[in-house]
C-alpha cells in the first residue's frame, strides 16, 4: 500500500485529489493521505473537511494534515503537488498588471506567466529538498504552474530529483475529442503529439485499432473549434468556453494539427487584450466560484460531521495523476503525455529543452517516445518559447533585470522592448515579496 503526501493542502483542488484516491483505491491501494501546506487556516478548513470523507469512505487510510515538512514528507512514496505561491490574489495581478499595459494577462502565458514562475521556483525546490531529505525515493508527480518554467528550473537546479511534471491540459483536450467522437473514453485513443506546456500540437489520433480519427475531428474543430455537445463543454466557465471556440482561428494557422488551446494567446495576443475585461480576469471569476464553493461545502461538512451528499469535483488533473502514480507503482507503461527533457525526441530540436510529449511511464520513470522531426513554424515558435522560460530561470538563479526583460520582450505576446519593460517593473513592484532582488 502506498503512502501519499499532497503539497498544497490547502488548495481547492486537493478534496477533488482525495476522493479520486479514494475513488480508485482498488487500482492505487492507500495505507496513509497527509496533506501539507504553509497556510494553516486554508489547509485546516480543507483538512477537517477530508477527514470526514475518509472516516466514512475509507476509514482504513491513515489521515492528517500539517504545516511541519519533517511530518509531511517522511515516509511517503508520492508527493502530488499543486501549490501557488501567492495565491489568487497574485494570479488576479499577473492577469491585471499587463492587461493594463494592453498586454495579455493569462496565468501561465506571457508576462503573467513569467511572473507566477519567478514566484513558483523557490516553492517547488524547497518541497524537492524536503523529500530528499525525509524520502529520497519518493516521487513528486508536480502539476504546480506554470509547469513549463518550473520543469526548465527543476531540470535545471535538482537535475537528479525525482520529478515528474505533468499537466491535465492535454487531457483534458482528449476527452473533447473523445466527447466529439462520440468515444467513451479519452483511453480508447492513441495520439501522437509535441510541443512545449500550454503550448503543442497533436499530429496523429487513431483509436486502438489504428484507425485514423483525425479527418473526423478536423472536421468538426474546421467549423466549431473545441466546443461540442458534451456536458464538460457545457460546465465550463465563460472564458473557458471562448477559449475553446477560439481553437477554430488557433487551428487555421495549422490545418494539419490539432492545437493546445492556450496557443491563442500566442497567436491572438491583440484578440485576446481586446476581449478581455481588465477589471474582471480569471482570476475574479475563480475567486468568486471555485473558492468560494469549495471553502463553503468543506464548512458545512465539518457543520454537518458527514460528508454525505456532497461530492467535490475532480478535474481532469486528479484521474490523470492516479494513472501516473499507477504507471510508477506497477510498471504498467502506459503511455501519457508528459514534460521531459527533449534529448532527441524531437530530432530538429535541442536536447535541454523541456518538452511536452508523450512517455511510456514505468517504475523508472517516463520513457519518451521519438516524435521525429517538426515543421518550421512550430519549430520557430518553440524555440522562441523555450528561450523565453530559459531566460526567466536565469533570471532567477542569477537576480537578473537585464535576462527577465529579456524575457518578456522575447515572449510572442508582448509586442516591444519597451512595453515589456512597462510590465515588468509593474510586475516587479507587486512581487517584491517573492522575487529574488533583481
Ligand atoms: C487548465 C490548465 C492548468 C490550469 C488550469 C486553470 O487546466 O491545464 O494548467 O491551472 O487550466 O484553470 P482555472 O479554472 O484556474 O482558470
């Protein structure tokens, strides 16, 4: 049986992370669920709440929660991680401070992501260290963002740890494309895909068969983009759902591929700044839902001393992260897309880049597959990216204004030097508490 710590107990996503465990118990046996974070009072409304589920639901499994690493992280065989250094109200300044420059403000894309890293690096290393220190062979599967930024530091600054970096993004693309194919399940397809985080295409889908589904599905995303009739289209939030009817414009560009959904921020940067309210982003309609409901049904439960009747929703990131830990525990190989050194995999692409693709995942960790080589504009792209999230790492390692602005000038959202360095001494003032000193 495995023992499990998540980092970020105090996040909303961590009651969805705990009945996904529980939920799959059969697959990923549990003797022990500790949570930890440095924000006590979130953490202990999340907490009391998921004691409840497991008295009832799993009363075998060993639960706590805790402020102290030593406590956290001794004895565990996974970390699953999901922290955000600074909160929402953080996320509500990277998508407000460039807005206000006419700049897109999205979390993980363009300035805004850039800073959240800046912000993120020194939280992930530190839960890194604490591992080594109290387990050193345990695994941290970390989806904390902006994954790409943080999977280019830990590369780079705990070469040896046992990471693993993944995202749901893509996932949670697949099972639209299994909505709109009519399929059960995103596990009935086989794709063949490459990029970089929040930021690839997928070449090939074929079910187990092999038959191709791809002329279907551009079909389909050639008129609708990714919306569909499917019920999680229709439970996303208004943003959201722009941004998956966007995909049609995003997918014009590539007509042979199907996109990422955030390459709209790359390749619409003007449309988005227009269509965006620099007074209400993401981050207010987060606030304002999940938060808000998440912390309210985890007081009635503690209210109530049942968790009966209530169901915390799961998301794409919790079901993925159980095949992950599976992957590792039993060796199965399954094949999954993940973040990982590139090392040849994309042939016409350097080694030390940090890339996005799929992985047979076993005991030892992913094993990437080749994806052969890349056409010149994605290729263009990537590389233009991935300059950018090397840079923002040097920055940090080094306290470098000069590399963070170059940075944000590099980035295909920001249209000059001199705006860029606009938003970034905005950026550097509402960060003073998180940054190194540049
Ligand atoms: C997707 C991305 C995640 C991101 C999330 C934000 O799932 O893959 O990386 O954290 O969206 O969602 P939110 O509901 O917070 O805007």
């Amino acid at each position: 049986k495995f023992r499990i710590a998540i980092a970020g107990g105090g996040s909303t996503f961590t009651p969805g992370i705990v009945s996904m465990l529980l939920v799959n118990y059969d697959r990923l046996p549990i003797s022990e669920i500790k949570l930890y974070d440095n924000y006590e009072e979130r953490q202990s409304s999340i907490g009391k709440a998921c004691k409840i589920m497991l008295r009832e639901r799993h009363p075998e499994v060993e639960f706590s929660y805790t402020t102290d690493p030593e406590q956290a992280f001794s004895n565990v065989d996974f970390v699953m991680a999901h922290i955000r250094v600074g909160l929402y109200a953080m996320r509500e300044q990277d998508e407000k401070i460039p807005l206000s420059h006419g700049v897109v403000g999205q979390e993980t894309c363009g300035p805004g992501g850039i800073a959240y890293g800046m912000r993120s690096i020194a939280g992930v290393i530190e839960i890194l260290d604490y591992m080594e220190e109290y387990s050193p062979d345990a695994w941290m599967l970390n989806y904390s963002n902006p994954a790409a930024i943080v999977a280019e530091a830990t590369r780079r600054l705990r070469p040896h740890s046992n990471i693993i970096n993944i995202c749901d993004m893509p996932v949670s693309i697949e099972n639209t494309f299994a909505g709109i194919l009519g399929l059960e399940s995103r596990k009935e397809l086989v794709v063949r895909y490459f990029g970089l985080n929040h930021f690839g295409w997928w070449t090939s889908i074929t079910d187990k068969s092999g038959k191709d589904l791809m002329p279907q599905l551009k079909e389909w995303v050639s008129e609708h983009g990714y919306e569909s009739n499917t019920e999680d289209f229709q439970h996303r939030a208004p943003s959201w759902k722009e941004t998956f009817r966007k995909v049609k414009d995003v997918y014009s560009v590539v007509p042979d591929m199907l996109p990422n959904t955030y390459l709209k921020y790359y390749l619409y940067p003007d449309y988005v700044v227009e269509h965006s309210d620099k007074d209400y982003t993401r981050a207010n309609e987060v606030m304002n839902s999940r938060e808000k409901e998440v912390f309210t049904t985890a007081e009635k439960i503690v209210a109530s001393d049942t968790a009966e009747g209530y169901e915390f929703h799961s998301g794409a990131h919790a079901s993925f992260i159980i095949d992950l830990a599976s992957a590792i525990a039993y060796n199965t190989k399954e094949r999954m897309l993940l973040i990982v050194p590139n090392n040849g995999a994309i042939i016409n692409f350097p080694a030390n880049a940090m890339v996005e693709i799929p992985c047979l995942v076993g005991s030892d960790g992913p094993e990437p597959l080749v994806m052969g080589e890349i056409p010149t504009f994605q290729k263009g792209m990537m590389e233009e990216q991935v300059a950018v999230e090397k840079l923002v790492v040097d920055a940090w390692v080094e306290g470098s204004y000069q590399k963070l602005w170059q940075a944000f000038t590099l980035s295909a959202t920001v249209p000059s030097a001199g705006v860029a360095k606009e938003v970034l001494d905005d950026l550097i003032e509402a960060n003073k508490d998180f940054w190194p000193v540049l």
